[in-house]
C-alpha cells in the first residue's frame, strides 16, 4: 500500500486507522467515509503529535473548543471540564531555571494553575510546549481553587482529575477538601521544594495584584494542518489519480514544510485570513464544528468552521469527474462534547440556516446545552 501523506509503499501492517478530522474536533464520530486506512503508522503518530497538535494547541481554537465543552457540559456526568491555557507568565518559583516556563492555566471557576515545563524554542506557540516531551519528561503542577469554586467543588474536582493527562505531570493540590483525598484523582504529596513554591505563589497573590502573561504565536500554524486535511478529502473522494496531478504535489510539498518556508501552494483561506461573511454565515455552526465539501466546476473544496468564530475554505483538487457520493455538497457537523455528528446535504443546510426549514437533529442536540448553569451550590472547599 501507499501512505497518502509520505507516499511511500509500505507493508499493510504499517497502516493504521486515520481520522480524517482529528478525535478533538469530533472525528471520532465521523461517518466511515471520513476515515481512512491508507496512512502509514509513522505518518499517523508524528503528524498527529505535531501537525494536529498545531491545531490543538492554538490558543484561539482551544478557547473555542472549551466554550464548545462549556455548553454541552453536563453537570450529572463525572467528566468535568477542560482547563483554559493563558499563556507564560512572569512568575519565577524557586528552583525553576532558564530552560523551564511557569506557563498559567484557568480552572472552570477561576481556579490557577501553574504549569512548570520545559522552554521548546522550535515549539515555542504549542500550549503546553512539546507534546512529545510532555509525555517523556516529568513536570509539575500546582493547583490553587478560588473563590468561585464554592458554585460547585465537584466541577472543579473533575476537571482537576482529567487535567494533563496523557502527560507526565506530578500534580500539586494546593488546598484542603473536605471529605476527599486529591491522591484519588493523582495528585502528588506535595516534597520540600513544592511546598516551597507553595509559598511563593501563595505570597505573589497576596502582594501583586497584576501578572504578566504572553501568548506566542506562530502565524502559519493552521497551514499543514489544511494541506493535511485536503490530501486525506483528496484521497477518499477522488482516489489516488489525484496523486499524479501538480496541486496534489503542491499540498504534499506545504504538509512536510516543517519551517513554513514556502508560500502560495496551497489554494483558499487559512483560519485567520480576513473572514468571508458570506461564507461564515452559511457554513459554519454555533457550538460546533462544520466540515463541508462541495464541487464546483470540476473543482473539490472543503470548509471547516470552529463554533461560528473560525473558518477556513481550501481546494481539495482540481480539474475532477463528478462525484454522485458528494452530489451537491456534503455537510458533516460535529458535537465534540457528546461525541455525535449530523450528516446532511449542502442544500439541507443551507435551508437550515435561510430558517426555511427546521432541523429537529440539531434542535434536539441543542436543547441539551447550557445546563452548565445549573450547577448547585455546594461549599466543601477552603484554602491551605
């Protein structure tokens, strides 16, 4: 077989399963046409750690994707929520040298949480740093609760548990609960050094009432993440002719551009070129994600929105046959959070959103959001 993103020919017990749209953004969910076995194993674990990860690991998009996980939060299930990166901060704890960052995380409540990581100057917009040195090298973490956190503890004990996993992080719990044990959920005993840096934390909030916090960006950080995406569309809905033709190559050329060099191979918008509002009315979801394809004129493209706040618009491949599978556009959109996907034809959409017609799907998936505030009222915690 031949892997479709380093077009090598391998042995078939090299392949493994491929999501086209990553498992983040609800691909787990994807009907089977948007999965594919034609990707070698090694092409499937480093660029979903690296490319993927781009994505994953942007700032905006987490935001979204949180706020995604925020509405369809459901406050009787044991799953909390995910915790918000908010960039380096200014902190220096004691024993942290030049080749670490204090980087700071928000708990669903306004919960701090300071992440002390390796510095990863190749990787410096990746929140979280490496993510293959997050999994290899030990880190810590020390988790302070505030005073939001008494609208409901059991919100913030779960996200706690779920918090960095995945990763090698020694967790600190800087609090005292009452009626639970933090080493139930991972947390650490706290040695010399991190009650130490206890202390200083606990003497920054009382003195310094302002931090400093940076946000890194690296503005092509969607760019092999797009190219990514149309190869895997290219190769299950025009098949591997498409392999041979001069945009294939320019797509394949921008997913191994590692360093972003190279400009103008690839034909649409990125997710923060100046937004069609056209095209971000119509193709794109509140609370979701929305995957479309359409062809056009001989021409395969595909749109991914993320919420109603990103989109992005890349041709797939050019100069096509007809393809009935697609017909006039296919729409996918997908609930991360309660891992379900809606499958419905361009024009079903479109009627959808004009308010022609009413989709009793989507009305029913978004009659479960927003009982997140609804969560009761429930005081166990306090400070150490």
């Amino acid at each position: 077989m031949k892997c479709i993103y380093c077009l090598q020919d391998k042995d078939e017990n090299e392949f493994s399963l491929e999501h086209i749209l990553p498992q983040f953004l609800g691909g787990a969910s994807a009907p089977q046409i948007l999965k594919t076995r034609s990707v070698c194993k090694r092409c499937n674990n480093n660029l979903g750690l690296f490319v993927d990860a781009s994505v994953a690991k942007n700032f905006l998009v987490f935001g979204y994707l949180n706020s995604i996980h925020r509405t369809y939060y459901d406050p009787e299930k044991d799953i909390g929520l995910p915790l918000q990166c908010m960039g380096e901060c200014d902190l220096k704890p004691p024993f942290m040298d030049d080749s670490e960052v204090c980087e700071s995380w928000l708990g669903p409540f306004g919960e701090q949480i300071y992440w002390i990581r390796p510095k990863d100057e190749h990787l410096y917009s990746y929140m979280g740093g490496n993510p293959r040195t997050a999994k290899e090298v030990t880190t810590r973490a020390y988790f302070f609760i505030s005073e939001n956190t008494n609208r409901n503890p059991t919100v913030m004990w779960h996200s706690f548990a779920n918090a960095f996993k995945g990763t090698k992080v020694k967790k600190i719990f800087c609090a005292i609960v009452d009626g639970a044990d933090p080493k139930n959920i991972g947390f650490s005993e706290p040695n010399d050094m991190d009650l130490l840096r206890k202390e200083y934390f606990r003497d920054v909030f009382k003195r310094q009432e302002m931090r400093h916090i940076q946000q890194a960006w690296n503005i092509k950080w969607d760019v092999r993440f797009l190219a990514k995406t149309a190869i895997a569309l290219a190769s299950v809905f025009v098949g591997e002719s498409v392999f041979e033709t001069q945009y294939f190559r320019n797509l394949n050329k921008a997913l191994w551009d590692v360093d972003n060099k190279e400009n103008g191979l690839i034909k649409g918008k990125a997710f923060l070129n100046e937004p069609d509002d056209v095209l971000k009315k119509f193709l794109s979801e509140k609370d979701a994600v929305v995957l479309t394809l359409q062809q056009i004129r001989g021409n395969l493209s595909f749109s991914l929105s993320i919420s109603d706040a990103l989109t992005s618009t890349v041709l797939v491949a050019e100069n096509i046959e007809y393809n009935e599978a697609i017909g006039e556009g296919l729409v996918y959109i997908f609930y991360p959070p309660l891992q379900k996907c809606i499958e419905l034809t361009f024009p079903e959409f479109l009627a959808y959103k004009l308010g022609e017609h009413e989709n009793l799907e989507i009305q029913s998936i978004q009659s479960l959001g927003n009982k997140y505030d609804q969560v009761t009222l429930l005081p166990v915690c306090s400070y150490d």
